[in-house]
C-alpha cells in the first residue's frame, strides 16, 4: 500500500534516528494491521519514521525506530535480546548515494512495497523520493520486516531488518552483538554528526 502522508517535510537527518523496545503506540499517520499465521502485525508509519507492533499468543513486542525527543538510544548496527519467549535481532546500516543512484533506489523500494499485501509505503509531501516503507513477511515460524527510511537531501538511506521468533530452549544461545550505533554517533568525542537537512514533524 502506498500513501502520501500529510505532514509537512521538515528537518531531519538519519543521525537523529533512535531505536527503542517496548514502547507504547505513538501516533500515525498511516498503519497497516496484518495477520501472519496467528501473529498479528501493525505497521506504523510516524512523521519521524516506523513503529512496528507484535502480537501472537506468547506475549507482545513493539518496535520504534524514529527522530524521538530526549532519547539517548542512537540507531544500532546490530541487537540481540530476549522479549519475552522471543528472540528479538535487529540490524540496521546507512547507504550514502549519488542523486541519479538514490532516484533509482527510491523507485524500484516504492514500487517493491506499495504491490505488496504486506507493504506499507508513504511518500512525504514536497519530494517524491522522501519516503518510509516498510514490509513484513512471516517465515518458518518467525516474523520477519524490513524498513527504508529515505533522506534526498543528503543522499542517505536507512535499512533495516528484524526478526522475531521462538527463543531457542537447548543449545548455547547466540552472543548479543554490541549495540553499535549505525549512523556514526559514538557520544563524546566520537564523528560528528551529518549536517542538518529536512526534518519530518
């Protein structure tokens, strides 16, 4: 499904991207509720980017990746935790593209999801390559999704996998990678970030 949100395109930047678990439903602009085998899924596009919420019969999960005041989790390149009975992995990377690079890109994602049962795309106003998608899928008992967050004016986009499952009972389970921030922010002393561009309200 594509729409086209009405909010006003504003300053953002990928480096402001924060992720958290656990909280509660935010406001959005558009959603789309799924049932994938008994899990029931709603995608959420923000005005500051995606929450996803979980919900099968072992329990509940709510995922947020947006430009989030005060929040101090920046956008981490890898997260391994357990929720619940789950196994929770996330990931997540910054591709930096040349204009001619990134109008393609943002094509062939914007056509990828709005055909898709399970896609949720919405283009901001002002940019035809301004947008959030998001797609789910549900694979050997876990649930899948990945997102797009698209930043024209610098040439950025922000990726992102998760996949929810069964936590693993016998066996060693896997180590947590460290929560490494994707968008290069590592606190005091660390790069600096991106210079300002648009941001979404």
């Amino acid at each position: 499904m594509l729409t086209t949100l009405n909010t006003a395109y504003t300053d953002t930047r990928a480096a402001d991207l924060a992720w958290a678990l656990g909280r509660e439903p935010l406001p959005a602009l558009a959603t789309l509720d799924l049932e994938l085998s008994g899990a029931k899924l709603q995608l959420r596009l923000l005005g500051a980017s995606h929450q996803v919420l979980l919900e099968d019969g072992k329990g509940s999960c709510s995922e947020t990746v947006a430009c989030i005041a005060g929040s101090s989790t920046p956008l981490p390149l890898g997260v391994a935790k357990r929720v619940g009975d789950w196994e929770y992995e996330f990931a997540a990377r910054v591709e930096v593209l040349s204009p001619g690079s990134f109008a393609g890109r943002a094509q062939e994602l914007l056509a990828l999801v709005s055909d898709h049962p399970h896609g949720l795309a919405g283009v901001f106003p002002g940019s035809p390559h301004a947008f959030t998608a998001m797609l789910a899928q549900r694979h050997e008992g876990q649930v899948h999704w990945r997102t797009w967050h698209a930043y024209p004016q610098d040439g950025q986009l922000v990726a992102t996998r998760t996949r929810v499952g069964a936590r693993v009972r016998f066996g060693r389970p896997a180590a947590a990678p460290a929560e490494a921030p994707a968008n290069g922010r590592t606190g005091a002393g660390g790069p600096t970030a991106a210079p300002q561009t648009p941001r979404r309200t």
